[in-house]
C-alpha cells in the first residue's frame, strides 16, 4: 500500500516537473524567436540606412562629375568662342590691312617712260640729289620700301617721292625720284624717265607709253 502511494506521489512529482520545463521552454522561445528577429530588424535596417548613404554618396558624385562636365563644357566653349573672335579680328585685320595696301596710293598719273645711262649727252654721272651712279648703280636703298628703281621727275616730286610704276615695258617696279630732267615732266616729252646702267641699256628698253605712275610718298 505505501509503495502505491510512493509511486502515486513521484508521477505526481514527474508531472509538475514536465508542466514546468514545458511552460519553461515555450515561454522561452518567443524571447529568443523576438530576439533573433530584433537582431535580423536591426540589420536590415542597417542595411537600407548604409545602402541610402552610399545611395546619396553616389548622388554627390553624379552631381559633381555633372557640374565639372558642365564647367568644362563651358571652359570649351570660351575657347571656341575666343578662337572665333580671333579669326574674326584675323579677317579683319587682313581685310584692313588689303585696304591699306589698295589705298596707299596718294596720286595716281598716266604718261609715258623714258630711259636714261649716267653716260647719256650732257650728264655727269651725278643724280640732281647728289647721288654719284658712275660706277652703274640703278637702284637705291629706302628704309620703308627696300631697294628701289631710280626715277628722274617732275619738280613738283621733291627728292625722296616714291611711285610704283606699272604697264611699262618690264614689270611692275618701285622707284624713287632722285634727279631731274630737262624734258621730263608735266608737260614735256616724258613725266619719268628711268635710270640705266649705261645709255645703251636705256635705248634698248625705248620707251614706254601709257604707263601707270602711283604716288605712294612725297618725299622722304
């Protein structure tokens, strides 16, 4: 009989220690369940904060890039627009100074030309200016205009005038008035006679009519 009873109250016993390790783990579970969740929650947050900071670290960088695309695209286009204006000035610089060289002309006449040697009758080797052309000298050296023809004129060009000659019988040439000439002139047999090394050089050129004479300087 007490070995029933005996039996009876360790069942009993066994019983409330099951209840209690059952209530136990099943109370117990949720925790580490929420836990483990709160845990994944946290990371995931984490996550999505750091993916939004990379997110907008990116942003910045497009944003950057974009605005130094921008000021280099407009650094080129000063340039282009620099490089316009020079060629532009370059045009017109070259369409001024073309005028310049087509309206250099201070005095344009129309005659005929004439040749000459420092051998000719009655000269002396000397140029009315001074200028001694015995040794064949024909032309003269200008600061502005380099080596020039020399030119026998008319008075009214006093020494130094420089005139470029054109449609004589060699080609277009530059001159400087250094003599004079009894029959050359307005009104007399030649407006300019040319200066050659001897007298049978300048009859061989003969002379040359409705030749273009442009004033380009009077005087020195």
């Amino acid at each position: 009989m007490k070995i029933f009873v005996y039996i009876i109250n360790f069942m009993f016993i066994l019983a409330i220690v099951f209840y209690f390790t059952i209530a136990g783990i099943q109370s117990t579970e949720p925790t580490v369940v929420s836990v483990e969740l709160k845990e994944k929650n946290l990371k995931s947050s984490d996550l999505l904060e750091y993916a939004q900071n990379v997110g907008s670290v990116v942003a910045k960088n497009v944003e950057s890039s974009s605005s130094d695309f921008e000021e280099e695209k407009m650094e080129v286009s000063e340039v282009e627009e620099t490089v316009s204006e020079n060629s532009e000035n370059d045009s017109i610089s070259s369409v001024n100074d073309e005028e310049t060289h087509v309206t250099d002309v201070l005095e344009t006449q129309v005659g005929s030309l004439s040749g000459y040697g420092p051998d000719c009758y009655g000269c002396s080797g000397i140029l009315a200016s001074g200028l001694d052309v015995r040794d064949g000298t024909i032309y003269y050296s200008d600061a502005t205009y380099g080596n020039v023809r020399i030119l026998a004129g008319d008075y009214a060009y006093p020494y130094g005038t420089i005139v470029r000659v054109k449609n004589s019988k060699i080609s277009e040439f530059i001159g400087i008035v250094l003599d004079r000439g009894g029959a050359i002139g307005f009104g007399k047999s030649h407006l300019f006679d040319l200066l050659f090394p001897s007298s049978s050089d300048a009859l061989a050129y003969e002379v040359s009519y409705n030749t273009t004479f442009e004033i380009l300087r009077y005087g020195y």
